[in-house]
C-alpha cells in the first residue's frame, strides 16, 4: 500500500476498511465487493452478485444490486432469499 491508501483508508469506515484489505467477501452465496464509483452520491459503493449470476437480459434474474453498506446489502440479500422462498 502506498501512504495515499493508508491516508484514504483512516478516513473510511470500519466495513470500507475490512473490505479493502480482504478484498471480495461472500454472504449466503452472493459475492459482496466494495467498488465505490465516482460519483458525489455514496449509495452505489457496495455491490452484490448471486453466484450463479449470468446477466443475460432474457433471464429475469434480479439477484444483484447495490447498497450503500455493507449492511445494507446484507439486508438486500437477505430480502431477495426471503422473496424467493416459497
């Protein structure tokens, strides 16, 4: 790490932090990555993706998204399993 990423990295949060030092972590079979884009906006930094994920436009598949948290997108997930479960 460079001392510019050990200065941005004191200023984030505790989640932000962990995130960039393990990298991707995995919640209930949905990848979680913090990617913050480059926007003023911060409720797209986090994002998830179901493992089995393919992304084409004709499958219907919703089960990716955005959050603005960690915590957030756990909450997402775990929404999105309960939708799904009959």
């Amino acid at each position: 790490m460079t001392i510019i990423d050990d200065i941005l990295t004191s200023f984030a949060t505790l989640p932000e932090r962990l995130a960039r030092i393990q990298g991707d972590s995995t919640y209930r079979g949905y990848r979680i990555t913090y990617d913050p884009p480059p926007i003023p906006t911060r409720d797209h930094d986090w994002h998830y993706c179901h493992d089995d994920y393919d992304g084409a436009p004709d499958s219907n598949d919703n089960r990716w998204g955005h959050a603005c948290s960690l915590e957030e997108a756990k909450r997402e997930i775990d929404m999105l399993i309960d939708e799904a479960t009959p």
